[in-house]
C-alpha cells in the first residue's frame, strides 16, 4: 500500500534544488551561511532544509549509497518533526522565513548528533522486526548537486 505524498509524515521532498530546499533565490543567502550549511552535511550523502515543517532534502551528485542516505533523511527528519513545535501563522512564516533559515543551524546540528547517535539502533531494531532497509521506496527528483 503507497500512500499519497501528501498523507506521509514526516513531509519530506527529495531531490530538489538548492532555490527549492531553501524557498529563495541562492543569491539570496549569505555566503557564509551557504558554506556552514554544507560543512554541517560533508559527512553525508545530502544536504537538508528544515522549513514550515517540511524537510526539503538535497541529494549530493556523489552520494555512494542512496538507498542509506535517503533513509538517514527520513530519520533526521522524523527528528525534527517530533523536536519542533510551530505556532507561527503562515504570513509570519512567510515574513520570517530567512530569518528561520539563520537559526536553524544548531537545530540541524542536534539532529545529526542525534542521527549519529541513534540510527545504528534504529537499524538493529528495523532488522531485528524483519525489515530490509537496503530497498526503499522513495520518489526521488532528479536534481543532484556538486560540492
């Protein structure tokens, strides 16, 4: 059974471009807010934006094992999801949304110390319930980036 993309939590986009993960133009960004973002991620086979309570996934060109990094992203987004609370309305969403972006770099930060922390325990207890988490099913775009 697949689920409509809009029923599955946590909201995740796969595959995007670097203007769709983060909502913006890339110009528009700080250089050294670009550069701390892709520091933050050189350990892995994507690059994330947490935003509106949507996790925007951007895949490197050279990710070796997709199937794993999608799953990791799967994971730290879960995270996220359940260590976030919104109570912004949307046209303060939209207003701050740069603002948002800047902040989030330590809360990307904990979720992959947790990422690193737990997903070994998380695939022990998936394989130990029979799950494969070498096959995924996931739609994933076509965009790659090369850092």
């Amino acid at each position: 059974l697949l689920l409509p993309a809009s029923a599955v939590q946590p909201a995740i986009t796969f595959g995007c471009s670097l203007e769709q993960a983060w909502g913006c133009d890339v110009a528009q960004l700080q250089s050294q807010q670009l550069a701390d973002w892709v520091q933050l991620y050189e350990q892995q086979g994507y690059l994330l934006v947490w935003r509106e309570q949507h996790a925007y996934v951007v895949i490197k060109q050279n990710c070796g094992q997709l199937q794993r990094a999608l799953l990791r992203a799967v994971w730290q987004a879960a995270w996220l999801e359940s260590n976030t609370v919104t109570t912004q309305q949307p046209l303060q969403r939209q207003q701050h949304r740069l603002q948002q972006q800047c902040s989030n770099t330590a809360l990307l930060k904990s979720s992959l110390d947790a990422l690193d922390g737990q997903f070994g325990e998380f695939l022990q207890e998936a394989h130990g319930l029979g799950w494969n988490t070498d096959v995924g099913v996931f739609r994933v775009g076509k965009t790659r980036v090369v850092l």
